[in-house]
C-alpha cells in the first residue's frame, strides 16, 4: 500500500487540523466552565484580594481615606461582582475565538480528507 506525497500531505493537514480542534475544543470546555462559575476560575489575586476589606484595601494609596467598614464592606462586594462579570465576558469572548478557530479546522480538514481520498482511490 504505497501512499503517493498528495496523500502524505491531505493526511499531514488533516492531522494537524484535527490536533488544532482538539485543542481548541478543550480551551473552550474551560471557558464554559469559566461563565458558568466564574469565582472557581477567578485569579486568585483576585479572589483573595475579595475576601476581607483588609485584603481589599491593601493596595490603596496611603493618601486616600479608608470608608467607613459597612460602605468598605459594600465597595468590596460591589467589586467583586464586577471580577466575576469581567471573568465571565473574557470567557464569552474566548469561546468565540474558539469557535472560529474549530470552524476553521473544520474548513481545512474536509476538503484535504477528500483529497486524500481521492488520491487513494488513485493508487489502488
């Protein structure tokens, strides 16, 4: 069963195209997970920095005045709620890029697995 170099190459592609979705489909399984429970997969930067108000308050310059602890308490979680929000826009936007990257794969490798087809069609 000799395979002729059109053939090596479909096939080539399509390894490569399949390897590519492969991939692509396993970032987007993260980003799904990511929008549905975004404080799981939160920075832990973030997710501490979220905790406490002495946590959240850490990084403020010594200039500025500290709120009082219950409007301290509701900065925070208000800020919270935006890292969450923000967490799960990023996650929306990566699995558009990886659906246009599987749509692409999927572009490349059908007519190569034809080619490929074909060329073996030829040979036999």
């Amino acid at each position: 069963m000799k395979k002729s170099i059109v053939e090596i190459y479909a096939l080539g592609v399509c390894f490569i195209a399949i390897v590519s979705c492969a991939i692509s489909v396993g970032f987007a399984l993260y980003d799904v997970l990511e929008m549905s429970a975004p404080e799981i997969t939160l920075e832990t930067y973030e997710y501490e920095k979220h905790q406490t108000n002495e946590t959240f308050i850490r990084g403020w310059k010594e200039d500025k005045e500290i709120p009082p602890t219950d409007e301290l308490t509701k900065m925070r979680i208000a800020s919270y709620q935006i890292a969450l929000k923000v967490n799960q826009r990023d996650a929306l936007q990566s699995i558009i890029q990886m659906l246009i990257i599987i749509f692409i794969n999927l572009v490349v490798f059908y007519p190569h697995w034809k080619i490929a087809k074909r060329s073996r069609e030829t040979i036999s």
